[in-house]
C-alpha cells in the first residue's frame, strides 16, 4: 500500500465474515426452505419473473429442484441470490439468523468510519444479502457504515472492469481505493483496474497467501499499515 486510501473496498466471506457462516449457515437455512417459500411467494410479481428466468435456465424442470441444482453449483445468478436473499432476510427478521464476522472487524469498521475513510462492500451475493449480513451482527447494525453494497451486477469479481466501474461509480481515483479479499484471482482483477489491493489471509478459513500481493493476518493489521510512516 503506497498511499492512504480515500476509498476501502471489501469483500466478505473469508475476509470480514467466516466462509463457513454462508456455507454452514446461511445455504443449509436457505435449502432447507426453498420449496416452502416458492409455493407461498410464487404469484409475487418479483418471485415470478426469478421463477421464469430460472425456467429459461432450465426449460421445464420444476424451479425448486433447478434452485438446488444451482445451489450445488454456488451459481452466482439472479434468480437464485434474490431468493435465498428473500428467505434469508425472512430468517434475520424472525431472530432465527444473526450474522458472523471475525472479531477484528466490526472496530475496525468503526474506526475506518469515524475517521472519514469511505467504506463499500464489493460481493458475490446480492446487496440486499450483504445488508442483511451487516445489519444484523452480534456488534449491533453496521449498514450505515457503508456508503455503497456492490454485487455482480457491477462485473465478476475477477474482472478488472467491474473495479473500475465501482471507482467510477463512487467518483474516486482507482489508485485512491483499497480493495481486500482473500482471493488473488480477485486481488488481480483490481489491481489490473489500478486499485491497491491487499490479501487478507486467515488460516482458519484455509487461505493461502499469495507471493504477488501485500498481506495482512486481519483488518486491525491493515489499520496499522495506514499509520506507519512511510520509509524514508
């Protein structure tokens, strides 16, 4: 990291909230209510256009069993992320989900706030389930930290257009952004775009550090790295 950033950008699962809160959580409470929530939702206009996008995904298959197909996949698609979103945000409303994040990041946050960094969410799963994540932690709601959630609908995450159209969006030079995640493919595509990237690897999680990017153990060490005096 050569310069403070005017601008954070994170990722989620792996480098805020713990990969197996989705994948142990979050999908199994999702999968297991699939069916009953298409059969009650199915005549809403915004189910049943989810519902006829599936149906050109595939022609004729009942839509609950195409869902678990996709599911299986980690299918990053329309269709199934509103739904799973909508059950999920049916979940933290009923006090049956709270969400996890490491226990580094909600200070963090804070601290990034409150001393005028800007802060977006950069994820694969839709912005209304990254609301519903940040919304409801064991710190209390952190949403309004946040000045944008992005998801695919901006690029793939290993695209390096989909970084420079977030930069674009919040009208902030790619040099003057951080992006952290866990993922080198990803930590490419921005760095292709321009942005400063770190890897945030937590061996919890099985991340592999990678020998092309800056690193960092959780959000407090990349705190730090902001306050060390640059070398002489």
């Amino acid at each position: 990291m050569t310069t403070r950033p005017e601008l954070v950008l994170l990722d989620i699962e792996g480098t805020i909230a713990p990969i197996s809160f989705v994948h142990d959580v979050l999908f199994p409470y999702a999968r297991a209510r699939l069916a009953g929530f298409v059969a009650a939702h199915a005549d809403e206009p915004e189910i049943a256009a989810a519902l006829a996008e599936l149906d050109a995904i595939a022609p004729g298959a009942p839509p609950v069993e195409t869902l678990l197909a996709l599911m299986d996949r980690d299918a990053k698609v329309g269709p199934l992320k509103l739904i799973q979103g909508r059950i999920w945000a049916e979940g933290f409303a009923e006090g049956a989900l709270t969400s996890r994040l490491y226990p580094d990041v909600a200070p963090v946050l804070r601290a990034w706030h409150g001393s005028g960094l800007r802060l977006a969410i950069y994820s694969s799963g839709s912005e209304e389930a990254q609301r519903l994540l940040l919304g409801h932690t064991p710190d209390g709601g952190l949403t309004a930290l946040f000045e944008r959630f992005f998801d695919t609908r901006m690029g793939g995450k290993r695209d390096a257009a989909g970084y420079a159209a977030i930069a674009r969006s919040m009208a902030v030079a790619p040099a003057h952004v951080l992006f952290l995640s866990d993922v080198a493919d990803e930590l490419a595509a921005a760095a292709t775009a321009g942005i400063q990237v770190c890897q945030i690897v937590r061996p919890e999680d099985g991340t592999i550090a990678s020998a092309d990017y800056p690193t960092a153990p959780d959000l407090a060490a990349v705190a730090a790295a902001f306050d060390r005096p640059d070398p002489a």
